[in-house]
C-alpha cells in the first residue's frame, strides 16, 4: 500500500483519475486540481468547484468539466517540472445556461464527448454536431444526468436523478430501463 496525506490546504481528493501515463489526477473538496506523479504531489493552477469525474480525449488531453462548460488540459504540459506555468483552455457550452454544472464526461469509442448536467440533461458533443438530450428524450421527470457509462455494445447508459436508469442506443433510441426503489431506513 501507497500512502499519499494531502495537505491541509487540499483537504482530501474529491474525484480522482489515472491517466494513461500511470499519474494520477485530483481535485480536494476546495476545488483544486492536482498531479500526483512518482509521489511528487504538484497543484495545477485551476480550482473548479463541481467537477466529479475527468477524462481524457484520443490525444490524450485532460478534460475536466466545469460550469456550463470543461476545461482541457494539453497532454504536452503534463509534466511536473512545467505543470505551473501549464494552461487549462476552457470550453463553454453554449447550449447550457451559465449556471449548469458538469458533472460527469464520457469519450465514446466514436470520438464523441458526453457531458452530464445538473440542470440541462445530457450534452452529446461530436465534430459534426452538438446535442442537447434532456427529460423530454427518455421520458423521466428529471433531467440531471450523474454517471455515464458505454457498454461494449456502443448502448450509452445514464443515471438519472432522481432513481431512474436510461439507455441510449447507438441509432439514438432511448429506454428507460429502471426506476430504482426508494430507501428506507429501518427504524431503531
């Protein structure tokens, strides 16, 4: 077992992702990012309050998803030696209102990114098009969408605040596939 004690300053890391160089990625409850690489623990300058999940496109570039849009962090600052004077370009998403949180990403086997909201449902963004998908595409009462998975078979499956399960198929067809059951707290 590796032991790595954040700072007081990070407090402890919020979300967390390897990259495919073996370091790793993360962002203290105060909203900052840092690199951790070989035990070397390096603060990237960039805090962004509601950022759950990174991910990293077919370069290689981090993408960090922020309010009403996500940050990308060059892969060729990723280094510790530089990471201070690296840059994190941010792309808003035009289609969301300023307030909306990104809090989840996905990069499809297709090259396409997916950008879960806490207000705007579901942003598909591809070199050809941008789509907003939202309650009135999979047909729940609510349209924040959290975690976001591709299976193999190319199905996009959502978790839906507040119990609801959604599929979206390759041909762009959504089904609900379950409501998950309230619960309950026995009572002492």
């Amino acid at each position: 077992i590796t032991w790595r004690e954040f700072d007081a300053k990070n407090t402890f890391p919020a979300s967390v992702h390897e990259d495919r160089f073996g370091r790793f990625w993360t962002r203290g409850i105060d909203g900052f990012i840092s690199l951790i690489n070989d035990r070397e623990f390096v603060r990237f300058p960039l805090q962004i309050s509601q950022s759950s999940r990174f991910c990293e496109d077919a370069d290689g570039n981090l993408l960090i998803p922020g309010t009403a849009g996500f940050y990308r962090i060059n892969s060729a600052d990723f280094s510790a030696a530089n990471i201070s004077g690296s840059t994190a370009e941010f792309f808003p998403i035009d289609q969301v209102s300023s307030d909306t949180n990104v809090f989840s990403t996905l990069i499809d086997t297709e090259g396409g990114v997916w950008f879960g909201t806490d207000r705007n449902g579901l942003v598909h963004v591809t070199p050809q098009d941008v789509r907003v998908l939202s309650k009135t595409d999979w047909k729940t009462k609510d349209e924040n969408v959290y975690p976001i998975l591709e299976r193999r078979n190319g199905d996009v499956i959502l978790g839906v605040w507040e119990r609801s399960l959604v599929k979206v198929s390759p041909d762009g067809n959504f089904s609900h596939l379950a409501t998950l059951p309230l619960m309950t707290l026995p009572s002492l």
